[in-house]
C-alpha cells in the first residue's frame, strides 16, 4: 500500500518507523515530516493543516492510506473529505474529533453515557460563568471549550482568581477557543495518559504512559507539549486498565456511535487516577507526543495491521496487540527557551553515535536538514528514547546518549524524566 503519514514531530518519526518495518507498506510518505523522517519516507513539503493541499497530494500520488498524526487536520475535517474521495484514513472525523476540539462536547458525552468525570458547568456569558465560582467552592479548574495547543487550562485557587481568569477567557484569551468556557471542579491524584483504538464500535486496549508537562525539573515551570514519557506506568497496571476500558473507553465509543458520531483512531485518555477511582480528565483524538514514541517502542505487532483493521471496522477480529516487557522512557531536547521564544537554525552532532549505544533509538521534532547537518527547526527538537530492562536502566540510557553522544549546546532538557517510576 503507498501510505501518507501527516505530521512532523516525534511521534510521527516514531509511527514512520514503525511503518517502514510493515510487511504491508510498500511506499511511505510524510507530509511535511523532519530530517529525521526524510531517512524513512519520502517528504511531502505540505503542512499538516493545509487541508486542501493534502487532498491534492493524496490524488496526484494516487495514496492507498492516510494516517493523521496531529489534532488541527482532525478539526478541520480532513477525513471527511478523504473518506468523500473513497481515500482509507486512520482518523475521527471532524464531528468525531469533537472530542478533542470541544470541551464542553465531551463533558456533554461523559453525562449522557455515566463516564466518571469531574463535576463541571459550561458558560458562554461571562457573567453567568463569574456568579457561578462565587456560589460555589475553589479551587476551579477553567478551561477553554476548543483548541488552545494544551494551553487553555487555568487552575484557580481563589473566587477572585477565578473572576479574573473568567474576564481574560471571554475577552478572548485563547481567542474563538475561549468564546465557551468549561468550569470544572478540581481533582487530585496521580495523573495518567491511556491510549486505546476504536473503529468506531469496538476499542481495543493499548497501553499507558506517563507524561511530563511542565518545562523543568521538579514539575516547574510553564506548561509544555511534553518534555518526557516512559512506559509502563507505576500507577496503572492490569485491574487499572480493565476498569477505564469499562467504565470510560467502552461507553465513549457506545456513547459517539449512538449519536451518530462514530469514532474511528485513537483514544487518548488523559486520567486522573482519583480516591474514587479512574476520572476522565479530557480526550485528544490522536496519539499523544512524546507519548506515541514509548508506546511505538513498545509495541511489537505491525501497526499498519491496527490502523487497517481499525478502519475497515474490524477490531473485533484482530489478535490483541503485543508489547515487549521493557521499559521505554523518552527525554524531549528543547530549544532554550521553549515553550516561550527559541532560535532556530543551530547545528546538533552526536545524532548517529546516540542511535549505536545499546537500547537507545534517536526521534526527531523540530529539526531539518541542510547539507547534511542537522539543524533545530522548532521548539521540541530531539527526543532521545532509551529502553531497559529495569526504569532505572532506561533512564541511565537515555542521560548517557544526552551527556556522551547528543552536541547540541542551544538545547535543554529535563533531568529527571521517569524518576517518579523510581520510588
Ligand atoms: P487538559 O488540557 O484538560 O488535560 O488539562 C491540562 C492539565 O490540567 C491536566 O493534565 C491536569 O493536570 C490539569 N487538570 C485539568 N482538569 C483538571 C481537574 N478537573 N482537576 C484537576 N486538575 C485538572
Ligand atoms: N503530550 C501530550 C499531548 O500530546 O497532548
């Protein structure tokens, strides 16, 4: 099959790699892809959102398959138009996608179909959203309705807090995204992200993974797209994963099926793991990053054989995914100062020297080639993934290829990636 991958960061260098092995593709694409991507398929210099450059590209290449990474093409409805072409695609549609492009519809799906969640209220008048926090008891979680890149959720300790946030969110802090706001109730407990696959009637178990959202060590800092992951995670074992394919993926797929909506690609479920059990924090419609890149690691079955399955409706008849028992932790190498203003353009040597040294697999984000040099090209630039029989094996992979093999001095990362899973 001559399959299209969308996207350019780390998680679509990690499924190109995992496609290029697949019995199954026989040309693989990417669009725009990165450097390290380009050693792997050939690049179609299309951005991931240019919907209707996609399309055009899909019918001059005459493409068997798409597989969409990111969560903008989902939103703007490029399996709609794809599946109108009579195109295969790996992805929700755009109603599908809502799960991930509106907060307030999710929250909706999670009372009409039981799904364990926090308690919340959905505003559009900013007045109505400031008398609700001061009737009720902080701290409030305030959330921007739609796309605000991981960015529009504010924790307010205080009515007062909360007042404010509510002004800055409906005079358009996130802009359109803000236009609706979700105040839920605040959680606690240990954080989890839990993929599984749907076909729109069946799911399927993957497994999880724990993420780092904060910039630097000790969880400080600003919010992030992630700055590490690792899997297994301590927190969720067998009996976790039976309960949240139970009580919150099963009845997710039941729930978009029945109103018309069928979700066909990946679940992400973004979980806190509370006194009372599992609760649904949120949903993205796509693979997490870096989270994608343990999980590809991991996972020994042909994911080609997934995504086809997946979209002919026949999860039900696959044979359950296969993971190795290793751990896989991956460390994000930033550009300093990311999340906020970065250069681009500086050299990283050491790339191939990383990938010789033993359980170690280099996966590129924000990079480009220039002849023959790699250069940084984003905010997240370089992700080193390290397996090891034990997390602590992992971990002392992963900083040995940073501090021995990576040259990269305009980068950063975090010291302590997995050293929750230590204790
Ligand atoms: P979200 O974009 O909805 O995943 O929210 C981003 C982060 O905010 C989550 O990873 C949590 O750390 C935190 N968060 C979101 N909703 C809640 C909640 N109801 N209670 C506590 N923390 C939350
Ligand atoms: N790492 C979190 C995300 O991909 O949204």
């Amino acid at each position: 099959m001559k399959v299209l991958l969308i996207g350019s960061g780390g998680r679509e260098h990690a499924l190109a790699w995992k496609l290029a092995k697949s019995d199954q593709v026989s040309e693989l694409f990417c669009a725009p892809g990165n450097a390290g991507i380009a050693e792997l398929a050939a690049i179609v210099n299309i951005a991931s959102d240019d919907v209707i450059g996609l399309i055009g590209v899909v019918q001059s290449l005459e493409i068997d398959f798409v597989i969409v990474g990111p969560e903008a093409p989902l939103a703007l409805g490029l399996v709609d138009l794809l599946q109108d072409l009579g195109v295969k695609v790996f992805g929700p549609t755009q109603a599908a996608a809502q799960l991930e492009s509106s907060k307030a519809f999710t929250k909706e799906l999670c009372d009409r179909y039981d799904i364990p969640t926090a308690g919340y209220a959905v505003f559009t008048e900013a007045d109505e959203a400031i008398a609700y926090v001061h009737e009720n008891t902080p701290p409030f979680v305030i959330k921007a309705d739609g796309l605000a890149a991981g960015k529009g959720v504010v924790i307010a300790q205080s009515k007062f807090e909360a007042e404010d946030e509510l002004t800055e969110f409906f005079s358009g802090k996130f802009g359109e995204a803000s236009k609706k706001v979700v105040v839920e109730e605040f959680m606690t407990g240990q954080e989890a992200s839990f993929f599984a696959i749907s076909d729109g009637k069946t799911a399927i178990p993957l497994i999880a993974a724990q993420d780092h959202k904060r910039a630097y060590d000790g969880d400080k800092g600003p919010n992030t797209g992630g700055m590490g992951a690792y899997s297994p995670a301590p927190v969720f074992g067998q009996a976790e994963m039976e309960l949240v394919m139970e009580k919150i993926i099963q009845p997710t797929v039941y729930g978009m099926k029945k109103d018309g909506n069928p979700f066909v690609g990946v679940l992400f479920a973004g979980l806190m793991m509370t006194d009372d059990g599992p609760k649904l924090i949120e949903y993205n419609a796509r693979f997490g990053d870096p989270e994608c890149q343990v999980l590809m690691r991991r996972l020994s079955t042909d994911v080609m054989d997934i995504f086809i399955a997946a979209e002919a409706g026949k999860l039900s008849k696959l044979e359950a995914p296969a993971w190795f028992e290793e751990t896989v932790v991956n460390v994000v190498l930033a550009a300093q100062g990311y999340p906020g203003e970065y250069e681009k353009g500086s050299e990283i040597q050491g790339i191939e020297t990383a990938n010789e040294m033993e359980g170690v697999k280099i996966f590129h984000a924000g990079t480009k080639s220039d002849d023959g040099k790699v250069l940084s090209n984003g905010g997240r630039v370089l992700n080193v993934t390290a397996s090891g029989d034990s997390v602590k094996e992992a971990i002392d992979r992963a900083y040995e290829a940073i501090d021995e093999a990576i040259d990269w001095p305009e980068g950063f990362c975090r010291r302590d990636i997995a050293h929750h899973a230590l204790s």
